[in-house]
C-alpha cells in the first residue's frame, strides 16, 4: 500500500492529475516474441514436494542468449549442484540478487560491471535439469530469502481498467438508493470510492448514486430542528438556528439525521 501526499504551495490551491501505470521494473532476460515461454513458477513443489521452486523457469532453444535485465555488477560466476553453471549479479542501488542458472555456458566474470541487454551466458540445462529440455531458472534473492521474481519481469503487462464513472463527481457529496448521503473521493472503472458520515468507506457502482442538486422533497421544520449541525451527530458544530416552520430541501439522510439544505443554499444536519 502506498500514500502519495500532493501538498501545493502555502497559501496557494492546487489541481492535480495522477497517472499511474503498471509493469515490470526489470527487462526480460532473454529476447523472445514467443509468450508463455515462463512455463514452471514461483512456489511450485519440487522433489516430490520436499522443496519450493525458488523462481520461475523460462523455456528457449538451446544456447539462447541469457541477459542482464539491469544496470548492476557480476557478484559471483560458479556451480552449484541444482543450478549447474550460474551466474549472479546486483542491480546498482538495490539490495537483492539476481540468480540465473542451468546456463550452458557463462560468458559473464567476476566483477563485470554489466548493463541491460548485455549477454551473460548462454541458455542450457545443466545442473539438476540434465532431463529436462533447455531452460532459464531465474530468480530473485533478497537478505531474507528467495521471493516470486514473476511481478519484476513479467512481459505480460495488462493494461488499466477504463475509468468509466464521471469524473465530474469526484470530491461532492452524493446519495445512494437508499438516500443515504455519500462523498465521492475516487472512481475505479465504474464505481466510486465513497465514504459515509461515520467514516466507513465502500466502493459504490456509479450508477447507484444521484447528485444531491435535485432535493428529494421538501422539508417543513419543527421546533426540535433548530440547529443545522455541520455533521450527523448532536454534539456536532452548529452552522446556523433555523427557524420552526421553515421550508427546507430534504437532500439525504444517515442515521437519525437528515442532510438539508436552507432558504440561504446553507448544507448540513438537523435530526428526524
């Protein structure tokens, strides 16, 4: 979860557009038009389920190109019994490392200061995928152990869902079909991001919810309506005293109050 903080300058107002994307931040390691070359992934059970693969497999022919995904260093080039010949390196500013194994052979050395696209090996199957047909074992280590190396490279981007909802109605007070009264602080595809007086917030369809300008009805106010509170709640600022008799515009409700608005085009609470 992220918080962005957008603040303009003191005293001065602001208007803001965010536009956020989604894809892998390292390149992929070999160079493919193929898809679903990744074939075995993060998780998958190994030696009859005695272990968890530890990356994800990505299936080429024999002595493929095998690439470095980002500005970084070779930390190690060696063999393992898994792995077979292996080659490791730090991206630059990060504190993991990238592990790509069953080369068949590794043209990469020791302290090689490498960038993307720059070849370290060669795509094979040895170590313990001597049965197997050639393949990349790729993955991510981290001071904690291996993680799902997938989200970081993943060609497969999907795009954003359209935002379909009026954008018209961000930051206004709505009502729901049950008239409840609703501010609208976000929209996602058709829906809204809405929040209620106490404070719970829900995803609402776009087409649930009514702009408050048109009233329900008119209100004839009581003598137990006198205050015109800022909030649904008792012990709430009280923005105006309205007057017995006084012919309001009912525009919601929530709880035991309702949403109204005066002669003078003042919003806020009195209670049922």
């Amino acid at each position: 979860t992220y918080l962005i903080r957008l603040q303009p300058e003191l005293l001065k107002s602001g208007q803001y557009t965010l536009e956020i994307s989604a894809g892998p931040s390292l390149e992929f390691p070999i160079k493919t038009t193929r898809k679903n070359t990744i074939q075995s992934f993060f998780g998958d059970g190994r030696d009859g389920n005695s272990r968890k693969h530890e990356g994800v497999d990505i299936f080429a022919p024999l002595r493929t190109p095998v690439l470095a995904i980002a500005e970084g260093s070779v930390v190690r080039v060696n063999e393992n019994n898994l792995g077979g010949k292996v080659v490791w390196t730090r991206p630059k500013g990060k504190n993991y490392t990238l592990y790509y194994a069953h080369l068949d052979e590794q043209i990469a050395t020791d302290g090689q200061i490498v960038s993307p696209g720059d070849t370290l090996g060669l795509m094979g199957n040895t170590g313990n995928a001597r049965t197997t047909a050639p393949h990349l074992h790729f993955g991510i280590y981290t001071s904690s152990g291996a993680v799902d190396p997938l989200p970081y490279i993943n060609p497969d981007i999907k795009p954003l869902p359209k935002i379909s909802a009026s954008l018209d109605h961000l930051n206004s007070t709505m009502r729901n079909r049950s008239g409840e009264i609703v501010y609208v602080s976000a929209a996602n595809a058709s829906r809204y991001r809405t929040e209620l007086p106490d404070g719970s917030v829900n995803f609402s369809p776009a087409a649930q919810l009514n702009s408050v300008s048109k009233p329900l009805r008119k209100l004839k106010l009581s003598t137990t309506q006198a205050h015109l509170f800022d909030a649904p709640d008792s012990l709430a600022a009280v923005k105006a005293t309205l007057a017995a008799g006084e012919v309001v515009d009912l525009l919601g409700n929530f709880g035991s109050y309702h949403f109204v608005m005066d002669q003078r085009n003042q919003t806020g609470w009195v209670s049922k």
